[in-house]
C-alpha cells in the first residue's frame, strides 16, 4: 500500500464546477504540499500546510491531521486549471524527504 | 526573479556518453533535490543535499552522481547514460525549517533521451 494515496485519479468536469481533489496518508507527517504541473511539464508548488486551512484565489487547501487526509478544492473551475495535482507529505521520520502521491490527472472542458 | 534554472532543457543522447544537467537557484535555499518522473510512477527521488558538501541518496541514485561545491549549484552527473534514463528530471530548491522543508521551487525538467 502506498504511503500517500491520491484520489480521483483522474478527473474530467465541466467549466465552472466545483472540483475536491483528496490526499490520505499514513505516516506521521510535519507537513503537506500540493503542488500543480502544467501539460508542458512545470511544476509549481501551490500550498504548504501543517493544519487547517489555506486560500489563494479560487484554490482552497484543508488538512485534517487526526485523520491524515487534505483536500484541494477549486472553486469556479476553469480550463487552465487543467493540470496534474500532486500530494506530497514530509515524513516525520526521514528528516526533510517528501513521499509523493501519483497525482491527479485534472481536465476541465468549457 | 527568484527560480531555480535547469540546463538543458531537451537533450539527446547516445548511450554510454557522460553528461552532466545544471541546476542553479539565485534564492540561497539549503535543500536542493533531484527528482525524475516517468510514466505511472510520478516523481522519484535521485539525490537530495541539505547544503554545501552534504549529499545523500534518494530512492533511485544508481547510474546518478550529484555535487555541491557551491550552494546555488547543484549538477547533476549521468557517467554512462543507459536507455532506462530516459526520463523527465527535475531539480527543486528549498529553505530548510525545523524538521520540514518550507515549500519547494522547482526548474522547468529536462527531457533527456538516452538512445
């Protein structure tokens, strides 16, 4: 089983709606990042959370620690938010090294 | 602008053929980190420094050499590049804070294919 598990895997909506990306984990982390990359490849590192909850424009990241998940939302989604979004914890135990999710494969249509 | 800059961006090679990828950031991050990304497996971990001289392995560093002379740079070295290299790399930088790293800034990947 996987340490971080991301789910859906992949995701197709339409223009406008409300997408929820989640992340559960097993280990005991000190923190959690999501992180977006464009069909072209690059990667931009989106939220850091070690709780509660974290806005910026029309992404909101939440993190639950009692029951190791986090959830990306995108509210009015639009079709350049279509990207791979990735879940990464910071293990408690392996000093500053991330255990990756296998991403989620976003596509929204218009 | 801060950002980490990786060189090149598209590269071809031949088997066999020693090449090394550049990796600098202009942010004087410690951390610095090697990552490759295949297909359904997402990114693995190569090699990964926590600053000037501190190197250590990830979970795929076999066919990989890394250094950390200076602490903007971080190359990455292929001694003898194999076909089972062909992959998209990544170089990624942070600030280190206790017991965590603080959010990452990555290059833009290389596509090297080794033929």
């Amino acid at each position: 089983k996987n340490e971080v598990e991301q789910s859906p895997q992949n995701l197709t909506a339409q223009e406008g709606e409300f997408i929820t990306i989640n992340c559960s984990y097993s280990v005991g982390i000190s923190a959690l990042h999501w992180l977006q990359q464009h069909p072209g490849g690059g990667i931009v590192s989106l939220f850091m959370l070690s709780s509660g909850k974290k806005k910026h424009g029309r992404l909101i990241a939440t993190i639950n620690i009692q029951e190791k998940h986090s959830s990306l939302h995108i509210t009015a989604s639009h079709p350049r938010d279509s990207a791979v979004y990735i879940c990464a914890v910071c293990d408690m135990d392996s000093n500053y090294q991330l255990i990756w999710g296998a991403g989620t494969k976003l596509i929204i249509k218009p | 602008e801060a950002q980490v800059t990786q060189n090149p961006r598209y590269l071809i090679t031949v088997t066999g053929k020693k090449l090394t990828v550049t990796c600098s950031q202009n942010m004087n991050h410690e951390y610095m980190s090697w990552y490759r990304q295949d297909p359904g497996l997402g990114l693995r971990q190569i090699y990964y420094s926590m600053n000037v001289e501190v190197t250590d392995k990830g979970d795929v560093p076999e066919g990989y050499k890394v250094s950390r002379k200076e602490k903007r740079n971080f190359p990455l070295i292929l001694e003898s590049p194999s076909p089972n290299q062909t992959s998209l790399y990544f170089c990624a930088s942070s600030l280190r804070g206790t017991g965590r790293v603080l959010g990452y800034t990555f290059g833009s990947g290389t596509r090297l294919t080794v033929v």
